[in-house]
C-alpha cells in the first residue's frame, strides 16, 4: 500500500475505517460480536423468547450500537501532527495482507447474505413449513437490520457527503462497504438461527462430531409432523 504522507484526517476516517476496524477486531468487538451470534444460535431460547419479548430486542440493540459506536469513535482517533492521524502514519508499515483479508471479508460476506436470503425467502413461499420460519425471518431480518442502520449507517452519511463533494472517484466503493457490512449484521443472526430450526440442516449438522453435542437436543425437539399432519389426525383422519 502506497504512503500518504499529506492526507487530511476526513480522507483517512473514511477511507481506511474498514481496514482499522479489521485489524482491531478482536480487540474491540469479538466479545460483542460473540455474544450476538451465540444467542443466534441458542436455537429453543433464541426462538421462544427473542420474537416475542422486549428485553431480548433491547439487548441485541444495545449489541448493534456498541458494535456501531466501536467502529465509528475509530474514525476520531486524535490526530497526530499537522494534518495526520496516527493510523495514516503508519500506512507504509501495513502489508497487502490486509488487503486480502478485506476482500476475503466481503465475499464472505457477499455469501452470507446470498445463502441467507435464498433460504430465508424461500421458505416463506412455502404454505406448509417444518420450522413456520416464515414471519419469524423476516422480523428477524430487518430489526437487525433498521437497528444497524439507525446507529451505524445514518452517522457514515456525513462522510458520504464530504467525500462526495470533494469528487473522490472512490465514493462508490466506500458506499458498497457500508453496504456489505450492514448486510452482514442483518443477514448472519437469521441466518444461524435458520440453520439451527431447520430439521434438514439440523440432521447434516449432527452428523459432524464437533457440532453433535450442540445440536443434538434441537434434533431430539425437532418435530417430524407438519401442521397439516397434525390437523388430519387431531380429526382422526
């Protein structure tokens, strides 16, 4: 990566935030990020009291807004010296591993949100459903959604506006950014949660030696009857 040696502060907040925010992720949100993500996949808990119980949706607000709060006080880092932040400065001294790992990140990603949406909507299409994801899903997906974006996106609009004006060809890019990393909060916790409900991926995953202990209840309480089964046979058809 090349050096900028007279880059103004707003040009390396923006810029590079995404770059920061990867090299001090485990430092400032892998606990955070840990947390949202096991309670994704505390499937029984997850599913009876998330939905429908205020507490669980406040704690994965405060959750999103940490995260948010986190990774926008890095572009407010102090600066040090004339029109230099202390990440900028030491610019010349990052690899192009970091390059990678972003491009990684995005497919990632990408991928995610993909896979994520397919299953998610095409369950919805479906009248008669092992899970009835359905409704569930979709409340899912957007809470996390509308939150990530209250908190972390409505502030990067600013930025949006300064580099615009200041015609930086690489506006487009950096909107894509926000983009994907805000699909990323709101697609993987659906996702996971998805994965754990659905009795199909649940009797795969319980096949792996690692993931048995962890699902084997879900696949125990899993039930093997659709709605339209059980109503045929409270009938006594």
């Amino acid at each position: 990566m090349n050096t900028y040696p007279s880059i103004s502060p707003i040009e390396c907040r923006f810029k590079y935030v995404f770059l920061i925010f990867s090299m001090y992720i485990f430092q400032y949100s892998f606990i955070l990020q840990s947390v949202q993500l096991l309670a994704s996949i505390m499937a029984p808990i997850y599913y009876k009291l998330y939905l429908n119980t205020i507490k669980f949706k406040f704690a994965n607000i405060v959750i999103i807004a940490i995260l948010s709060v986190v990774t926008i006080s890095i572009m407010f880092v102090p600066n040090y010296g004339e029109n230099k932040m202390p990440f900028c400065h030491a610019i010349k001294s990052w690899s192009s591993a970091y390059n990678v790992l972003e491009e990684i990140t995005t497919g990632l990603i990408l991928l995610t949100s993909l896979v994520s949406s397919i299953v998610g909507f095409k369950e919805i299409r479906k009248k008669v459903s092992n899970c009835a994801l359905g409704k569930p899903y979709v409340l899912t997906f957007l809470f996390n959604l509308i939150s990530f974006f209250i908190f972390h996106c409505i502030v990067n609009i600013v930025f949006f506006i300064i580099v615009l004006m200041k015609g930086d060809s690489t506006i487009l890019t950096n909107i894509i950014d926000v983009g994907l990393f805000t699909m990323s909060l709101g697609t993987i916790s659906p996702l996971l949660f998805y994965g754990m409900r659905n009795k199909d991926i649940n009797e795969h995953l319980t096949k792996v030696p690692v993931f048995k202990t962890v699902f084997t209840k879900i696949s125990i309480q899993a039930s093997t009857t659709t709605p339209v089964q059980t109503y045929l046979k409270n009938q006594g058809q």
